[in-house]
C-alpha cells in the first residue's frame, strides 16, 4: 500500500483522487472538510492492475497531481 501524508495550514475542503492513464477516475481517498495539522491517508492497491496512474490531491485552489506506479 501506500501512504498519502500531507500538512494544513487551516481548516479547508479536501479532497485526493487516484486516475487511471486514460483520466478515468478510479478512486476517491479524501472528499471532505479536514482540520488544520497533518494527516495521512492510508491506501492498499491490491484491486487495481499494475501500471501507472494519477492521483489529485486539492484544497481549495492548491491543485497537485502526480505520477505514481502500482507494482504488486
């Protein structure tokens, strides 16, 4: 599995979504208020095929993504 660990400054709207290549969304890890200090968010990826996929993570008009490989 893998561990998503990010830090707030302030309570804000969040959410974190894993894509397939194609842009499809696959997943939905975060989608709701979190409080300000840090989290982590905890996914085990035994249902998705190897390969590479995408994962968003946006609070408010923070946007990152980022590329990330499922090897089993």
């Amino acid at each position: 599995g893998t561990s998503f660990n990010f830090s707030l400054p302030y309570g804000v709207f969040v959410t974190l979504k894993i894509f397939n290549i194609l842009g499809e969304e696959v997943d939905v890890l975060v989608s709701g208020y979190l409080p300000r200090g840090n989290h982590k968010v905890y996914r085990n990826f035994v249902d998705l095929a190897n390969g590479v996929y995408l994962y968003k993570f946006q609070a408010n008009d923070f946007v990152q993504i980022k590329k990330m490989m499922v090897i089993k």
